[in-house]
C-alpha cells in the first residue's frame, strides 16, 4: 500500500468552493503514479528502460462527501489484482474516521513505437504485488450508446489538453463531460458515482462531439471522433441535495 497525506488546495475545488469529483480523480492519479513512481516502475523510467509508458484505460469513483482546505485528508492506493496485460489500482480517501470517496483504475502499459499493449512482465512487476482488496467492484462491462442520445457540444482539442504523449491527458476528459451540464445542474445535483471508460486516443485540435442520455438512474455520455468512433464514454449518477 502506498499512502500520503495532503492538505486540499483551493484550485482543486468547483464551483462552490469545495473539493469533489475532479479534485478527487487528479487526486488518484496522482497517488496512483505516485506508487509506480516509488517502485521505479513510473512513466519517468519505463519508458527509458522498457520502450513502454503506462495507459489508463478506466476509472471509477464512488463518492460520499465533499471536502474543504481546513483539514488533512490521507489518501492511500494499493494493486488489488493484475492479469497478463492489466493492473487494477484501488484508492481510498479519508479524513479523519470519514470515507470521502473510493475508487477503482485500470491500466496497462502501450509499446511506444509499435502503439500496442504489451505484457506486464516487460517491466518485471514484483509477483506478489496484488493484494487483493478491492473497494467499488467491478466495472461496468461494456458501455453502448443507445438509441436516445441528445447532443450536448463539440469539444476540440486544445493545446492544454495534451500531455507528453501528444494525446488528450485522460483528466481533461473528466472537464469535458463534466461541461456537458450547466451551472443549475450542479447547484441541484451532487454526484455520486462517475465511471469512465477511455476507447480510442484523442489528439490535438481534434473534435469531440458529446452526447448524453438517461438510463435508469444513470447518465450516460459519449465523446465521438471525427471517424464516428467513441473516443471516450461515462457514466455519471447524482442525487438531489437534500438527499445526498
């Protein structure tokens, strides 16, 4: 388990001053590379030593409240399982005796020249590195658009979406469909739970056209590419205020 604890910045908050879904995903990755860091086993050495740079593929959050500046939280991450290609990363926050959000990632390492999944053992993982524990479950198997999608907007590819692999940086992926709702919408909803899953690379001044559509208790919204091709899908589930 790798842990550390961190005292919540202003930038990191929404609109109403406070620190909740996007806050908590940079939180994660930062925590999560943080631990492959320590290992040695981080994009700042394996693509040097490997040829290989980690990918993430999904995220899932489950959050229970939100938090402010006044007060440390801890965040911890641990490796619940990996298979031949795959590591499942598991993140817990807290403050004091107070679970404020869990979640669930899944990645796995891309050869850089041939642009393809390789397997875990390139980059000689320790064998007993999973622990085992997991916290939110599985994810959601397979994420179809359905026939009632409303469009929101068309997102393009800006200069500060994209990181070192010239790529959109998968955070900027939660911005983009968080804007997919107003200002009302947050200031009546607080969201729950925000799965993502990350389809097809999304390059720079590239469009994105989102759609979105209700399912159940869930909203579901997908990010299409200029070849009709889903770049990205999430889904998102709120309660009212007064309920959350």
């Amino acid at each position: 388990m790798y842990e550390i604890d961190y005292l919540p910045r202003f930038r990191e908050s929404e609109s109403d001053g406070l620190v909740s879904t996007k806050g908590y995903f940079y939180y994660f990755q930062d925590i999560a590379a943080g631990m492959y860091h320590e290992m040695g086993k981080g994009n700042n050495k394996i693509p040097q030593k490997y040829g290989v740079s980690w990918v993430y593929a999904k995220y899932k959050l489950k959050i229970y409240d939100k938090c402010d500046f006044d007060h440390m939280i801890h965040i911890a991450t641990w490796v619940s399982k990996t298979d031949a290609v795959r590591s499942w990363q598991e993140m817990r926050i807290t403050r004091g005796e107070d679970v404020l959000c869990e979640g669930r990632l899944e990645s796995c390492v891309i050869d850089m020249q041939a642009n393809k999944i390789e397997r875990l053992a390139r980059i000689e993982l320790p064998d007993d590195l999973a622990e085992g524990n997991m916290t939110v479950g599985p994810f959601t198997r397979r994420l179809k658009p359905g026939d009632h999608l409303e469009y929101c907007y068309t997102h393009t590819v800006a200069y500060t979406d994209i990181d070192l692999s010239r790529h959109m940086n998968n955070l900027h992926y939660i911005d983009m469909f968080m804007n997919a709702f107003d200002l009302d919408f947050y200031d009546r909803y607080f969201i729950t739970d925000f799965e993502i899953h990350y389809i097809n690379q999304a390059y720079y001044r590239e469009e994105l056209r989102l759609f979105r559509e209700n399912v159940g208790d869930e909203i579901r919204l997908f990010a299409y590419n200029k070849d009709d091709e889903i770049a990205a899908a999430c889904i998102i589930k709120v309660k009212p205020y007064e309920e959350a």
